[in-house]
C-alpha cells in the first residue's frame, strides 16, 4: 500500500498570533523599564562585536557586552595592568548581571560570549572557565604552589596544577545561580568574601588556617547572574559595609527580543569573529603597564571626579558605587588593550565610562524600584520623543487617584534619576495661558 506524504505547508493560527503580539509588547515594555544606556558603550571594538551578534539572539546586548568585558580581562592574563598611585590594577571586571526570571534573559547573555570564546580559543573555554564557588579556601587552593623539591628551584610547584593548566593563574568563575552563593557565603567560617576581595586585587590568596595555603599571585574574573528580588532579599547591610559588592560592575538585563525560531548567529560569523577576537587577545596580552595619551589624561581627570565623589546615594546604593572610578578604568585598560596600545584614549574611556554610568543607574534600580514609578517610566517612554503632558499623566495613567502633589514628588524622582526629562509648551489659544508640562525618557526603548 502507498501512503501518499503531503508537503508540509505554513499555518497561521490566529491564537499563536495574538499570543507572539503580546510576547512583542512584553518585551518592549520590559526593556522600557531599564534604565537609560548611552549609545556610546558599544564604540569599541568589543561593542562592534555585541552589534553584529545582537540580532540572532534573546540577550541583551549590554549584558553580552558586559561578559565580554570580563573574559577579554581574564584571558589577556596579569601583564596588562594599570597603575594607579601605588596600586596596580589588574584588567579585571565584574559583572552582576540583574534580570528577572526567564524574561531577563541572562543565561542568553552569556551563551552568545561563550559561544564566541568558544571559536576564539576552545582551549580557554574549558580549561579556565569555572563554577561552582564554595569557600575562600577552595577558591585559594586553586592558585595554591605545593611543596615539590624537584618542580623549581624554591622548592614550590608552580600555582594552577590541577583545575587550571599548569602554572596559568587565569581563572573566569561564571555563576549562573549567584543567590545560592551568597548564602554560602554566610555561613560562619566562611572566608569566600575576604578571598574575593583580595582576588580582585589580582592578590595573594595565601591563608595562614589550619590548613596554612602559599598562594602568592591569582588571576580571577567573576561573572554573577542574578534576580533583582533574590539579591534585595539576600543582601545585608553588613555585606555591602564590608566591600565586597562594590567591586562587582551591576548591570540590570532585560529580553532583547523575541525570536521563537532563533538558531543562533551564522557559523561563519562567529569564527569570523573568534579570529579577530583571538588576534586582539594575543597582542594585549603582550601589553605590561597602561598609561594615557595626552586627551585621555585629561578626560581622566574629569572622569575621576565625576566617579571619585560622593555620588549622593545613600544605604545600599552608596556601598554598591565607592569603586566607579578604578571599574571606569579597568574596562577603558580592557579597550585599550584590545586595539593593541598601551595607551587609553578618549574613545576607550568614553566607552567605559558609559557603561560605569549605566551601573549606577542598574544598581539604583535594584535597591529603589517601585512598581508605580516603573510602570510610569515604561508608559512615559512608549510615547517616543512626543512624551506625556503632566494632564496625561495624572487622568490617563494615575486616573486621577493622585492629587497634584503627589504626581509632583513622583515625577521629580524619574527626573532626579535621569530617566525622564521635563520640559514647556507654550500654552495655545493666546497669551496668558500657563505652559504645558511634558516629559519624555530619557532615552527611547532599547531594541
């Protein structure tokens, strides 16, 4: 008997329609709710990258960018470095990647970076990229030299055997689930945050315990994922206070978009890119100390006051922001060093800094979200360049449950957090009348 196989053929199921249209509308809403991104971050030749890998993926590209960030600064290794005062700073940046649920789309903003390390260098990505944080000693016992009488002449195996190659002291740590480590890192004896700290220096992990550990010299990048409501809900004053978290760079992620039938970026793209990346990498890691060029210096300057004071946040915010400034400069060293020059210029640190402000923004959002003043930002921010009147406002959107005060002190936070602006239309029909008030976002919805 011949069954006859009929040719499959496209069909549009009003229901699944209506259901992506609504899927469309959640994303742009969700990515209303971000804070304000200067175009600027992706003026550098990573940020070329993110460009031309976006469109085949549901990550943001901040968030891409931000790992990529991170594991350029691990892979270059310790010898490109900046020195500032007596401190030298190695390449390395943090990212905290914040998003929500499913809808934030994080696992997406590492698997496009993965993916790309992937056909740079495979050796790289698995050997060197690691998970699973427990304690500050088993972090230490990674880069810790054992007694070996015959290995080298001070009598010490060289630091790396075992979970790294031998003797490489690159470690990227990517924790997709980081709630889980912050609450090991509460446990009583736990010295994982103290080891942190020194190992963002680019420092000895050396512990003098019980089980004493000689580990002189570590090369560690950290890239954490997290939801906003786990890190509020799991985060102590006393955690903030001691310093580890403002060394981690907060960037909040939202779906970039919305492709049920994605697969990914074409192949030949990627080992396109991974050749490039893979070039750049091998000649800044060539690279020792980083200084400026004449313009860079003096954008520095500006900049260093801009990230070095008071940025007039308190509690949390506060703790989250004292280390802008040495952040703004290691991602600046990381585009410097992927150009091949050990000089920074002002395109590498108009770069970065972009980037640092858009933390600032992400980390105030985490600890100061109210769902009124996000579901205002996102309906304020639909409107485009037209904005909303002050009148819009208050009928359309409060419905008039809100008296004039109160719509007052609501719009002048979105001001004083940037993310609106207010402006004047002169009033119709004649003179006298009072102006009307209009504010738009800051920035349109990011795509």
């Amino acid at each position: 008997m011949t069954t006859s196989i009929r040719p499959l053929r496209a069909v549009t199921d009003p229901d699944v329609d209506a259901a992506e249209a609504r899927a469309h509308v959640e994303v742009a809403r969700a990515r209303a709710e971000l804070p304000p991104l200067d175009p600027a971050v992706y003026e550098c030749y990573l940020g070329d990258a993110v460009e031309k890998l976006a469109a085949s993926t549901e990550g943001d590209p901040v968030g891409i960018l931000a790992s990529l960030i991170c594991a350029a600064g691990v892979h270059m290794g310790q010898r490109p470095h900046i020195r500032a005062g007596d401190d030298p700073h190695p390449l390395l940046v943090w990212p905290l990647i914040v998003g929500r649920t499913g809808g934030g789309r994080k696992g997406a903003s590492w698997s496009t970076p993965k993916r790309l390390l992937a056909a740079t260098d495979p050796d790289f990505t698995s050997t060197n990229i690691r998970s699973g944080l427990t304690s500050g000693e088993g972090l230490a016992a990674v880069f810790a030299e054992e007694p070996d009488e015959e290995a080298t002449g001070r009598g010490r195996k060289p630091a790396g055997a075992g979970l790294l190659p031998p003797g490489d002291l690159r470690l990227l740590v990517f924790e997709p689930e980081w709630a889980g480590v912050m609450s090991r890192m509460k446990r009583e004896g736990n010295a994982l945050s103290a080891t942190l700290r020194q190992a963002w220096e680019g420092g000895d992990l050396s512990t003098l315990n019980v089980s004493a550990r000689i580990a002189p010299s570590s090369h560690v990048g950290l890239l954490a994922h997290i939801t906003p409501d786990e890190f509020r809900a799991k985060v102590s004053s006393s955690d903030l206070a001691g310093g580890t978290y403002n060394r981690f760079l907060p960037i909040a992620v939202a779906r970039s978009k919305f492709l049920p039938l994605a697969t990914g970026a074409a192949p030949a793209l990627v080992a396109d890119l991974g050749r490039g990346f893979a070039e750049r990498l091998r000649d800044g890691a060539r690279i020792g100390a980083l200084g400026f060029t004449e313009r860079g210096a003096q954008l520095w300057r500006g900049l260093y006051v801009e990230f070095g004071i008071d940025h007039g946040d308190g509690g949390p915010v506060e703790q989250f922001l004292s280390r802008t400034a040495p952040n703004c400069l290691r991602i600046a060293g990381v585009h410097a060093a992927l150009d091949g020059t050990d000089l920074i210029d002002t395109h590498h640190l108009t770069a970065a800094a972009a980037l640092v402000r858009y933390s600032i923004a992400s980390a105030r959002s985490i600890f100061t979200a109210d769902p009124t003043l996000t579901r205002l930002t996102a309906w304020i921010s639909e409107a485009g360049n037209t904005g909303r009147t002050r009148e819009e406002i208050r009928s359309d959107f409060f419905k008039r449950n809100k008296n004039a005060n109160e719509v007052t002190t609501l719009l002048g936070q979105l001001i004083d957090a940037g993310q609106v602006t207010r402006t004047t239309r002169p009033a119709t029909g004649g003179r006298g009348g009072r102006p009307t008030e209009v504010y738009a976002a800051t920035a349109p919805p990011r795509g």
